[in-house]
C-alpha cells in the first residue's frame, strides 16, 4: 500500500478541487468536501457495491441540481474522498494524485447531475 500522510492527503484533495475550473466551482454551493478513512458497509450499500469485492473511492451525498426545485434549502451536500482505498489501489504518488482528481471530479459531477454511466 502507498503511503501518505493524512495532511498531505487533504492538501492533495484541496488541490483537486482548487484545479476545477473556476466557472464550475462557483456554482457548487452548499456542498460539504470531507475526507474519510474508508468507506461504511452502509456507504457501499447506497451505490450497490460489495465491500468484498469492489473499491469505493469517493460518494456524492445529496440532491443533485438537476432534481432541486426553484427554492431550495435542504442540507448541505456532501462529497466524501476515501483515503485508504485510494493509497491501496495506487503504486505511485503520481497515480494516487490523478486518481484523487479523478475521484473529485467524479463526484462533483454528481452535484450536477451526471449518472455513473456518463462520468469517467
């Protein structure tokens, strides 16, 4: 497993989000960016995966846009970036780092409004 510290962790999400262009960060609102250690049983439940067999790297949490009425003051969003299965799918700092950018944008497409058969 590659290892990384958790606060070199973070500042690399940070940095991931903060490479998301401009246009696109000022219309996420209300959304929460959090990084845990892994995953709950009921985290993979919620996305229909099987915590023995498949790796869950991050999970959007909330009503995308697309599905919001006019009016709109429900809890913030939520996007959660998995640390460890991140650092144990990738042999390099390179790898990890283009895989938690993969991982963020991946999600934040989901604020929007993009099903998994429409993200990378």
């Amino acid at each position: 497993m590659l290892r990384m510290g958790t606060d070199a962790f973070h500042q690399a999400v940070e940095e991931a989000f903060a490479a998301i262009p401009e246009g696109l960060r000022a219309e996420l609102d209300n959304v929460v960016i959090t990084v845990e250690d892994e995953p709950s049983a009921e985290d993979y439940s919620s996305v229909g995966l099987d915590p023995g067999e498949d790796l869950l790297f991050g999970l959007y949490q909330g009503t995308p846009l697309t599905e919001r009425g006019a009016v709109w003051d429900g809890l913030p969003d939520r996007i959660v970036i998995y640390r460890r299965p991140l650092l144990e799918a990738c042999d390099t700092r390179r790898q990890l780092l283009a895989e938690i950018r993969d991982t963020v944008v991946h999600e934040v497409g989901h604020y929007f409004g993009f099903g998994e058969e429409e993200l990378p």
